[in-house]
C-alpha cells in the first residue's frame, strides 16, 4: 500500500497564501518555478496555518472540557511544557518551555489541558510578555483558582540569527495573580519546584 500522508487544511487558505508566497519569492530574486521550489509555495501556507492554529482554538473550552470537583487545595504544578511560537514584529520562531501552577479551589482540569492551553496561545503571533499573561488569564478565568503562576524560558531566533546575534540569551517572563501574588512562601515553593529564579 502506498503512503498517504492525511493534513487538513482549508484549501481555498492555502491556494490564496501560495500566491503570496510564490510572489514573495519572486521579489527576493528566486525562480518560482524552478524544481526545488515549485511546491515551496504551497508547503509554507500550509507551514504557516499549522504555526498559526491557537487562532482557531480557544483555551478556556480546552480547560472546561475537562473540569472537574475536588476539594484539593494545594499546589498543582505542570513544568517544563515545551513550547513553540512566533514572534509577531519578524515572524521567526522563540522556543522554550513554560511552568504553570494554580491552586484549585473546589475545580481541577485534567492535567493534560494544560499544555494544551499553552500550545493554544503559542500557536499565535506573539511576544513572549503578552503570551505569559494569556495563559495565566485563561488560567484563572476558566478555572477561579486561588492563584495562578506562570514562568516561561525561551530562546528568541530574532536575537539569534539576526540583529544583537547572541546565541546564549534566554528571556525568563513571570505572571501570577492570587496567593502567588500575595504570599512569598507560595511563591517561593513555585520557584524552587520548577528550579527557576527570578532576580
């Protein structure tokens, strides 16, 4: 049987971004349509709209489809999530990982659905700040807890590749909001679960 590889995509999407793309190409000097890249067109929309999904997601739904009553009222951590997203001012990749707590009070969500908030706000254009402060609001909105508390590490290709070129720089970014925000034991207890400072 030959392989068949299944994707899903809006094809009226994807044919209007090869366009562009193609165009793209053309203006910077390239031939279109030579072999290498006849299809680079179309594997860049494509490229792009899965980059660009957390568009049509919404984490608040994620959270809620697996909420549930608990009387625990302690700590929950999920730390080291992988993340991918774009910057928003040149379009190319930060990556890291993000460390999320919150502290039910009287609703927990299914651990999994957490990283799945992160993927949801990554998968957009983004600055590293505002990204911080969605999933901690999402967080907190969806699920009242007594507090949320948010870190992430990334890595910038726009600092690597291109401009300052410094390969060795991490951004560190913090949100919290309720006894994160209030108590420094909280806090601190975050901080040295996820082995993280904040100077």
């Amino acid at each position: 049987m030959a392989y068949q590889k299944q994707e899903l995509y809006d094809e009226a999407l994807t044919q209007e971004l090869a366009g562009h793309y193609r165009e793209i190409l053309r203006l910077l000097g390239e031939d279109p349509q030579r072999e290498g890249l006849l299809k680079t067109p179309l594997r860049v929309a494509r490229a792009m709209q899965f980059l660009t999904k957390g568009y049509q997601e919404d984490g608040a739904e994620i959270l809620r489809s697996a909420m549930f009553r608990e009387e625990y009222h302690q700590m929950v951590v999920v730390k080291d999530i992988e993340l991918y997203s774009m910057c928003e001012h040149h379009m190319l990749p930060f990556y890291g990982k993000a460390h999320v707590a919150y502290i039910p009070d009287g609703y927990i969500t299914g651990l999994s659905k957490i990283p799945r908030v992160v993927e949801t706000f990554a998968r957009r254009l983004q600055v590293q700040e505002r990204l911080t402060v969605q999933i901690r609001d999402c967080i907190q909105e969806t699920l009242h807890p007594l507090g949320v508390a948010v870190v992430i590490e990334a890595a910038h290709m726009c600092m690597q590749i291109r401009g300052v070129q410094k390969q060795n720089s991490l951004t560190t970014t913090s949100a919290f909001t309720g006894a994160f925000l209030r108590d420094i034991r909280t806090r601190n207890e975050f901080m040295t679960l996820i082995g993280a400072k904040l100077n």
